[in-house]
C-alpha cells in the first residue's frame, strides 16, 4: 500500500477515534482537542450586560482563607466554576493560571467547585497550580447561576458582567488582558 497524502490523513482519523473510545486516553483526547479549538472569551455588548445583584454570598477557601463575596466590591473580579473530572475545565487551566499568576495582586480571582478536598489537593498539586480555590457556602448571588461548568465571569468594578462564557476558552489572549487592564484603569 502506497502512502499518500489522503491515506495518512485517513489513519490520523482512525487513530484519534480509536483513542477516544479507549477510557485511559479519552480524557486526555478530550483536553487536547478542546485547547486546540478554545478562543479568546468575547465581551458582551453594553446593553446586554448583566449586574451583580448581591455581593452576599459565603465562600469556603479550600487551599487559602475563607471570604465572603462582598470584600470584592468595587473590585475587578473573575469567577470561574470548575471541577477536576471536566475534560473542558481542565483543558482551560493553564491559561488561567498564567493570568492569575499576571493578575493576581490586581484582579479578585474566585475558583468555585463542589469537588472533594483529597481530589482538589491531588489535582493541584499534579497539575503544578496555585491558584485559589473555593466552595460555596451559601446561594450563589444572580446572575452566577450556571448549571455548566466551566462557567467564567469577568466583572468590572461596578459590577457589570463584561464577559460571561460558558465552555472552555483561552484566558491568557491578549484580548482578554486588554480588556482586563482597561477594567483596572476605570
């Protein structure tokens, strides 16, 4: 059999379909691909915003001190819902820790899960992250009410919902730093 370009491209195929129906690399296929076709979050249109209705809401720190949401009043915030089992949650992590490691004397990050502690601590520490992780202890505040995850919100100081993305997406764009520098400087 000749290889040509069509009969490699035809094997690719194969295998990448063969390793998504085998459990220990699923996952992983998973992760891949969804960080090959993540993109910058887009802004939501001014009319369109949202507005953080209620700062009271409880937050358990899982890996650094507990707080409650309305010490980041007047503050650039980004939310982020995850858990350690989401092939899309996963996949977007290294771009969020780029920009928590940019960001974090600057912006309040809120990494929310419902995960266990030993899952959280193996993850975290396999993974090489660091940055905060917490877990709900009262109702979330509207409009924070997705059932998806991961779920992202990047909130102005004024509390408007600048960008609110649901899916996997790639946080360390220079779109997003622009958007987030501009945040600060208002």
């Amino acid at each position: 059999m000749k290889f040509n370009k069509k009969n490699i491209s035809n094997v690719i195929f194969v295998i990448i379909l063969i390793l998504f129906f085998i459990p220990n690399t699923r996952g992983m296929m998973q992760i891949f691909l969804t960080r090959i076709f993540s993109f910058s979050p887009g802004v939501v249109e001014v009319e369109e915003r949202a507005k953080v209705v209620s700062y009271d809401w409880k937050l358990h720190g899982v890996n650094t001190e507990s707080i409650n949401f309305d010490t980041a009043k007047g503050k650039v915030i980004l939310i982020n819902y995850w858990a350690t089992w989401c092939p899309p949650c996963i996949a977007e992590m290294p771009s969020l820790q780029n920009l928590y490691n940019d960001y974090k004397d600057k912006v309040v990050f809120l990494f929310v899960t419902t995960d266990d502690d030993p899952e959280i601590n193996k993850f975290m520490k396999n993974k090489s992250y660091y940055y905060p992780i917490y877990r709900s202890l009262s109702e979330h505040p509207k409009p924070f009410v997705s059932k998806t995850i991961p779920a992202t919100y990047l909130i102005n100081k004024k509390g408007d919902i600048i960008i609110d993305k649901v899916g996997a997406a790639d946080w360390d764009s220079s779109k997003v730093r622009q958007t987030i520098d501009a945040l600060l400087e208002e």
